[in-house]
C-alpha cells in the first residue's frame, strides 16, 4: 500500500543581498577595492563620484515626483533606506557615497619596486654564453625554484622533458654542469637541493679566513649530522681543534643564509601590508578609523536613473524599450543593496573594531605582554552579532596602532589560569616563554619540563607538553638543539 507522510521543517535562506553583504564582509580593503571598481564596469547604473559631481548638490535641490511606482509597490517592505527619488535628489548625493571626505588625499603604503627572484636568475642565465638547449634547461630549473630558493626537482625528469617536449638531447653529467652554473649565481646558495649543499656553495664563494673555511667546508662534508644535531663534542674530536677553533669555524657557518630564496621574491604576500583599520592615540584615547580614503566613491547614475523614469512616463513603449525598462530596473536595484552593502561592512568592521579596543585597551598602550583571553564569542555577544560574523570580519584583515601591525586573529586567544584567579592570555605565555629561553644559559639551556616548573613558580599552571606545544609554534627548537659551545 501506498501512504503519505507529511513533514513540516524549517530551512533558512539567505536573500542574494544577504549573501553579498556577507561577502563584502570578508574582503580586506585592498580587495574590496578592486571589488568595487569591477562592480562599477559591470553596473551602469553605478557611477564613482568625483569632486565635480558632488558640487552639483550646491546648485540645485530639486526633488522628483517620479519615483517608481512599480517597484515601490513591488519592494516597499525592502526599500525604507532607497527609495528611487533619494537618489534623484542632488542634495543627497553625499549621503550615499563610502568615503567621508574629499579633502583627503589617497593614502596607502605601495609595494616596492623590485623585480622578483625569477626575473633576476634568468637575467644572469641570459648573459652567460650557453647553447640553447642549455639556456632552455636553465630555464626550466629556475622555474622549478621553491620561494626558499631551494631546487627540489628531479634533475632527471627535467631532462627527460626537454628531450620530449624541445627535442634536445642532453646527458645527466651536462645538466649537473647546468644547474652548477646558476648555483652560482646572485644569491649565494641558490637552486641548492638541500641545506648541506646550500651551505656548502655559499661558503665556497665566499673569502673567509682559509683555515677557518677549509675546517668548516669538511664538518659539512663529513660531519654534517652531528652539526645539524650539535653534537659539538664528537665534532671536536673528529676534526681534532680547541673548542676555540670549533667556535670560530661555528661563528663563519651561522652567518651564512639557510634560506636564500627569502626576501628575494616580489609576490603578492610579499607586499607591503595595507591595514584596514588605523587606531591613533589623541590624548589619553584611542580613535579608530577605516583605512579607506583610496576607496573609489560610489553613487546612483543620475543619467541613467532620468532615462528609467523616461520610460515609466511613457504612455507607449515599444517591447525593445521594455527591454530596457526592465534591465535599467534590474540594474538599479543591484547598484541600491551594492552600496547598501558596502555601508553596512563599514558598520559592522567598525562596531568590531571598537569592541576589540575596547577589550584589549591595556594591550594598545603596553604591548603583547598585556593581552588579555579573548574569543569570538566575547566580541559577539558585546555588539550583539553572530559570531560567524566576527570570523569573517576578522580573518585576512589588520589594524595599524601605536604598538605595530597586527591581523585581528591575533587579539583572540585561550587563556589559562593563574593563582591570582585571573586568566592569561597563551600569547602572554608564549612571549613568558620566549624571555625565558632568549636569557637561558646557552651551555645549559632549560628543558620544557624546567621551563613548565619556572611557570608554576610564577602562579601559571602549565603542562609540559603545553610548553612543548607553545615552544614548537614560537619555531624554538629543542633544548638540545639549542646548545652552545
């Protein structure tokens, strides 16, 4: 038999307006202004106000009669803040645009002139009189280059594909020679297939005191596991110095870089960072302000606002002006809940940003070691929101203040507590952390359990294996690995 069963549920949808807001929430300023200029080809009904246009408001203050009485019937439950006539008052013209003054000068850090790893290899690789099979191999190995400035890539399989896919037949013995040659070019350890070797090249180039180099070129060589472990007193005994020597021939191999490849690369990360939000001290308070005066101002075209209503006061239109009609509305309606949009993530980034100030006030005026246990549920209840809503404010976005740059993710944090009956927050105990191993002992340096003990005695209980965790992403390594001479 057949039967039927009815069941009743709830599904939330988002409205594609919510949806977009939702969206612009999440973009820090420089994307939200490429955003904004993509919105403004797309959308003739959008128009970036300048100086000119805004003055027009000075002239006239006439108010139409001809709004569109379709669509206010259609959307009067949606259109409270818009309604067609707001913008074809020239007197309004200021209140819908994002920036609040254009006295101001555009102001945002730029990114450095410098030309990127890649383009300064194959510069040297160009000037070297090679064939061109090799210039084509050369090539390919430099693009292979991780951002480290290592060359992980299977020498053999390069080969092979230049054979496959250039025609040029080349042996592994000629492409080693290959490879030596950029490994010598500008900066020192370049295209290295792994630390030893990385170090090694370096140290070759560079002009030391001969016994010193000679002494540092075989620990590399031959004991290059017990340096990478410290085994400093196996390498003595090998290499049979003072441990005077042994730590002169130490001091030549830690100037050399570990990493060439860092620094030398212009990408997108390695520009300048452009903060969202600017807190400034004036006097004894804290002003916030959002870092957009570059952001392209938007408004209503009153152009094309004058030729949708044309059309409305028609008694006749033909079915192309129809056509037309109901694009220009489409159009209108997007660029109205766009700025809509773009007036509520100011709103919203500001209400955040002055809950974490208000919070973290103590950390703006000492620094890091004053910050106190926050998360997203703290900020959210504080101005009422959801806390999917703080996460996306928070992610991507920074704050510029007296005491540096940092991502809003960095003012949220757990906390532990301490014998006081406050909490802490595990930033604090990191940077705790930190002092301690930077004033240790480097002949004996603390273990995490000793470093857990310290803490206690302070009135902060911790794990060791928290301490562990905590020295692990400060990138500290073990206290064996931390030993000196």
């Amino acid at each position: 038999m057949l039967s039927l069963n009815l069941k009743l549920s709830q599904n939330q949808k988002l409205s594609p307006q919510q949806i977009q807001y939702q969206k612009l929430l999440q973009l820090n300023t420089l994307a939200l202004e490429q955003r904004i200029k993509t919105e403004l080809e797309l959308n003739p009904m959008l128009e970036e106000t300048t100086l000119e246009n805004f003055e027009l408001k000075q002239e006239t203050n006439d108010k139409s009669d001809d709004a569109l009485d379709d669509f206010e019937g259609e959307n009067q439950a949606n259109t409270e803040e818009f309604e067609p006539e707001d913008f074809m008052n020239q007197g309004d013209i200021d209140e819908t645009r994002l920036n609040k003054s254009y006295e101001e000068e555009p102001s945002r850090p730029l990114p450095k002139d410098k030309e990127s790893l890649n383009e300064r290899l194959l510069d040297q690789l160009y000037m070297q009189k090679l064939p061109e099979r090799d210039i084509i191999l050369g090539e390919n190995i430099i693009a292979s280059i991780r951002k480290d400035g290592y060359f992980k890539q299977d020498l053999n399989k390069l080969v092979e594909d230049l054979e496959l896919f250039d025609h040029y037949k080349i042996s592994y013995e000629e492409a080693e020679k290959v490879l030596h040659i950029i490994q010598n070019f500008d900066p020192p350890g370049i295209a290295a297939r792994d630390l030893r070797e990385c170090l090694l090249i370096q140290l070759r180039a560079a002009s030391y005191d001969p016994y010193y180099s000679y002494l540092a070129e075989k620990m590399l060589e031959d004991h290059f596991e017990d340096f990478k472990n410290k085994r400093f007193d196996a390498i003595q005994k090998n290499l049979m110095v003072s441990k005077e020597t042994l730590r002169s021939v130490l001091e030549i191999i830690q100037k050399l870089n570990p990493k060439p490849g860092e620094g030398n690369i212009m990408s997108e990360e390695a520009n300048q960072i452009s903060p969202d939000f600017i807190i400034e001290r004036e006097g004894d308070n804290f002003i916030v302000s959002l870092n957009d005066r570059s952001m392209p101002s938007v408004t209503i075209s009153k152009t094309y606002l004058q030729m949708l209503n044309a059309n409305k006061r028609k008694r006749k239109i033909s079915k192309q002006e129809k056509e037309a009609h109901k694009f220009l509305r489409e159009k209108f309606e997007s660029a109205k809940w766009f700025i809509f949009s773009i007036q509520q993530r100011r709103e919203t980034l500001m209400k955040i940003m002055r809950a974490i100030l208000e919070k973290q006030y103590e950390f703006f005026e000492i620094g890091p070691k004053a910050l106190k246990p926050m998360i997203y549920k703290d900020i959210a209840d504080e101005i009422m929101m959801d806390i999917s809503t703080i996460s996306r404010v928070v992610n991507g976005k920074y704050v510029q203040s007296p005491v540096g740059i940092h991502e809003l993710k960095y003012f949220f944090s757990e906390g532990l507590a301490t014998d006081s009956g406050n909490e802490i927050s595990n930033k604090h105990i990191k940077e705790l952390i930190k002092d301690i191993i930077e004033n240790e002992d480097k002949k004996s340096p603390f273990s995490d359990d000793k470093i857990a003990k310290m803490l206690i005695e302070k009135g902060i209980h911790i794990a060791r294996r928290t301490v562990a965790k905590y020295r692990e992403q400060l990138k500290i390594p073990v206290a064996r690995l931390r030993k000196e001479l």
